[in-house]
C-alpha cells in the first residue's frame, strides 16, 4: 500500500518541492518546525534506515549536504540546521517511509531536541561493553 510520499513522489498529492533527482525528492515539511524545514525522500520505498543497502545509501545520503547548503543559503538568517531521521515506532516515526527532516534554526527559534546527559551514571565498564557490543554486530 503506497504511503503519503509514495503518493508526493507519484505526483499524486502536491508538494512545495525544492530538489528532486533519480534518487530523492526533497520538500517543504507542512508543519514547519522552523523556516524552511525540508523533508528528504528516497524514491526507492524502504521503511527505515535499517532496509538500505550500501548502494542505495550512497545514493541517497549524499545528498543531504547538497540540500542543506541549499537551504542554509536561501536565508541569512539561517545560523545551523538539524537533520533528524525517526527510525521506528519507538522512535517516533509516523510514517514508515524513510525519510530526513532538514530543520533550519535561527538565533530566536525556540525549537528544541532534548539530548539527556547520562555521562554522570555511565561507568567506563559500561562504554566497554556498550562499544564492544556494537562493534561486534558491525557488517563488512
């Protein structure tokens, strides 16, 4: 069943579209967290970041610095930006497309992604463990 951006891609909803290739579209997100927030879509359908192959990664990914200088430069005003991908339920994606969020901020916006310290608790044990786990489910 197709989802909200596989009907955008398809042109079968419009969208206020700011690039658009083989490989990705991006456009203007409605709910505009800041000025000029753009969501990042690859045409090829995978859920998350979990179903992308290297090829397909490569693609896609390499355009995000494109698109964000691009947006950087439409506004003066523009002093960072945030890109945020919400992979899975848990993570609090709604709609099960992959895609990025490109959030411009500015010096007086008031948007905020909360990042919890918990460098206080963790003990040099846990980092060990932690890397080491990870690392051991690394791909070639």
């Amino acid at each position: 069943m197709a989802d909200v951006f596989d009907m955008i891609i398809a042109g079968d909803i419009p969208a206020y579209k700011v690039y658009e290739d083989d490989d990705v579209l991006a456009f203007l997100d409605l709910s505009q967290v800041t000025p000029g927030h753009t969501l990042m879509v690859p045409k090829t359908h995978v859920a998350d970041i979990f179903e992308y192959d290297e090829e397909l990664a490569a693609r896609v990914l390499s355009k995000l610095p494109k698109i964000a200088r691009a947006i950087k430069a439409s506004d003066d005003k523009i002093i960072g930006l945030n890109i945020l991908s919400n992979n899975g339920e848990a993570a609090g994606q709604s709609v099960f497309h992959s895609h990025f969020h490109l959030i411009p901020r500015y010096a007086d916006d008031t948007f905020d992604v909360p990042m919890p310290d918990h460098s206080e608790t963790t003990t040099e044990d846990d980092y060990r463990a932690l890397a080491d786990r990870v690392a051991s489910h690394m791909e070639d």
